[in-house]
C-alpha cells in the first residue's frame, strides 16, 4: 500500500480581491479489510445543495470465488459523482494543467475527494524524470488544490472564478514517490472561512492504494521502466503505465489510467471527452507485444508491428478517470513465418468496453 500525504494552503479569493488560505495536513490512515461498494451511474449530475457520498461498508461478505476471478475483474470503476465536464465547468483550468479527473464524493462548500489517474503519456514525465519517471510533487499540490477549488467555488461560500489563488502552503510532507498507473485520490476538506474577507483554510491529504474510500492499488509485475526496455513505443505514444499479470509467450493482464491530460482529449472531443476507439485497440497491441516480444517466442523489437485486425467491438465509451484494464492471449503461433494471432479484452470496472482479434508479425520469421 502507498500513501502520499501533504501539510498545505491553498489560496482562493471569494467576494473581495482579498485571498484564501487552504491549509492541509498529513497523516497515514488504516485501511479496511474488506469494503463493498454501491454502484454509481455516470449520468451527468446537476450540481446543488447537496451532499454526494461513497459509501463503505466493513461487513461485506468475502466472496468464495474471488480467489478464482481472473485479475482483471477483480477492480472496481470509481463512481463518477461530478465527471469531467461538471469539473470543467467549476474550474478555470485547462489542459494541460487540468489535474481532477473525477468528483466521487462531494459536499459542496464542505469537502470533496477527487482522483488523478497517472499515465505515462502525462506531459510532466518526459522532463520528471526520463530515467525514473515520478510525479512532481508540487503537481500533487497543485492537484489538490484544485480539488479544493471545487469545494470552495459555489454559492454557499461565495467563491469567485475569477480571483481564486494560492494564498499560502503549510506543513507539506511526500510521503512515497506516485507513478504511472497510480490513482491519486485526494480530500480536501474546509474548515475555517472567514467569508468578509474572502479568506479559506482547508486540510488536504492525498493516498495511493487505499483509506479515503477503499480502493485497492493495481499490483506492479512489470513497472514502466520494464515495459520500456521491451517496447520500443515512447510518449507521446505509449499506452500502458503497468502490467499486472505476466506470463512471457503467453499471455499478459496491464492497465492505462486515462486523464483529462492525454494529449488526445483536446481533440476528441473538446466538450465530450472520450478515449478514441484505435487508440484502445492501439493500446491492447503494446500489450500483445510485451507478450510476444519475449526469446521463446522469437520476437524482434525493430520488426515488430500489426497485421491485421480482426471483430473489434467497442462495448462503452472510455473516459477520464477511468483505468483500462486489458488482457492480451496468445491463441496461435506460426513461428516460421513470424505471425501471431492473439485475442484481446479490455475492461473498465469489471465490464468489457472493448474485444478483437490481432494479428501480429513478431519480425521472427524467415522469407
């Protein structure tokens, strides 16, 4: 399990020209055993006087046949309590600064907890660090107090778009290194206005793996540097941040976290931001070649490259938030003319959202 947490202000200004000051501090929470979850639409909800929450629950019964379900299956979606563009019509920010990804618990005026999926294809890991890519933490805080901006931009607290600030940072404290594949969840609670200035003191704490609302981490078989010493695809055009299931020459499990920061967003589609279908299928093929690039396969990483595909069916649309969860098998191998031919699903909560058939030329063969 991974935590990061932070001691921070943020500064927001309401009425007056006058600053907020958010303050956040850090502590390490104990995670439940076992948690069990209502399921959430994705319905565009309207913003109001009401409180959103996720709720958890202690007493779930332990399924017997957990052990048996394949990985893929095992992860819930978050709920989506404010998707995308309810965030964006809150908040000023753009891409590529746009840093919340998804509302899935809210009490406006009062508190929120937001998540950040992190993805290779983020535009901060080029530079952050090429070698040994790690999220900036000054962009958690940044994350964070956008967060805080959802809190404190509405009616009831009198905050105003257009002179909300960073007024101070207090107490800040990295706890553990976030990386690609991670889901930054993050609370921002206020707790002290002082509306006739337009001042604001907020608490914030964010987590990998756990505690504000149960979710477990994805497991790490396969980090990116590993998956980058087998793929020869870099940003901004590598699609997978983790494997979770290996087996070499046969079949592999790995996730893309989609955020509002893929560089596809801005144009697909501006005002309904959607993965693009190639770019799932695009995706499902790296994973293929992290399985047949491999010696007893005979892959070759410079002659590497798709055939054909095959009943592509694109089930649901993917969004920001969500984590692509995607299994590539190998079902056939003609070894001496180097073609593969491989069955994909991708997943997103446990629910297909994308399944074909490829196939592959590992560059292995002989003319």
């Amino acid at each position: 399990m991974a935590t990061t947490g932070f001691a921070h202000s943020l500064l927001s200004s309401s009425s007056a020209s006058s600053p907020a000051v958010f303050k956040a501090s850090n502590a390490n929470a104990l995670l439940p055993s076992r948690v069990s979850l209502p399921s959430q639409p994705r319905s565009h909800l309207l913003r109001a006087k009401k409180s959103f929450t996720t709720y958890c629950s202690l007493d779930a019964p332990k399924d017997p046949q957990a052990e048996n379900t394949p990985i893929e299956l095992k992860y819930p979606a978050y709920p989506t309590v404010l998707d995308i563009n309810q965030i964006r019509d809150i908040l000023p920010h753009r891409f590529p600064f746009l840093l919340v990804d998804r509302v899935i618990e809210y009490n406006p005026g009062v508190s929120a907890v937001a998540i950040k999926n992190v993805t290779i294809n983020d535009n901060f890991f080029p530079g952050h660090f090429p070698e040994r890519p790690i999220m900036p933490g000054v962009l958690m805080v940044e994350a964070m107090a956008q967060v805080g901006g959802l809190v404190m931009l509405q009616p009831e607290v009198g905050g105003s778009r257009e002179n909300f600030f960073f007024a101070g940072i207090d107490k800040v404290r990295f706890r553990k290194p976030v990386i690609a594949g991670d889901t930054l969840v993050m609370r921002m609670t206020l707790i002290k206005l002082q509306k006739r200035f337009g001042i604001a003191k907020m608490e914030g704490k964010a987590y990998v793996g756990g505690e504000v609302v149960y979710y477990p981490a994805y497991p790490t078989v396969m980090d990116i540097n590993q998956i980058r010493d087998i793929l020869p695809h870099r940003f901004p055009f590598l699609l997978v941040d983790r494997v979770i299931e290996y087996n070499p020459g046969v079949s592999a499990v790995a996730i893309k976290n989609v955020t509002i920061n893929d560089n596809f967003f801005p144009g697909h589609f501006p005002e309904r931001p959607i993965m693009p279908g190639v770019l799932m299928v695009e995706a499902m093929a790296q994973v293929g070649c992290l399985v047949l690039l491999q010696p007893e396969v005979g892959g070759s990483r410079d002659n590497f490259s798709i055939a054909g595909i095959d009943k592509v069916r694109f089930r649901k649309p993917v969004i920001a938030g969500d984590t692509l969860v995607m299994r590539m098998t190998l079902i056939k191998l003609q070894k001496r003319i180097g073609i593969a031919k491989m069955e994909g699903k991708a997943y997103v909560g446990g629910e297909v959202v994308c399944e074909g058939e490829f196939l592959m030329t590992t560059g292995s063969g002989s003319e």
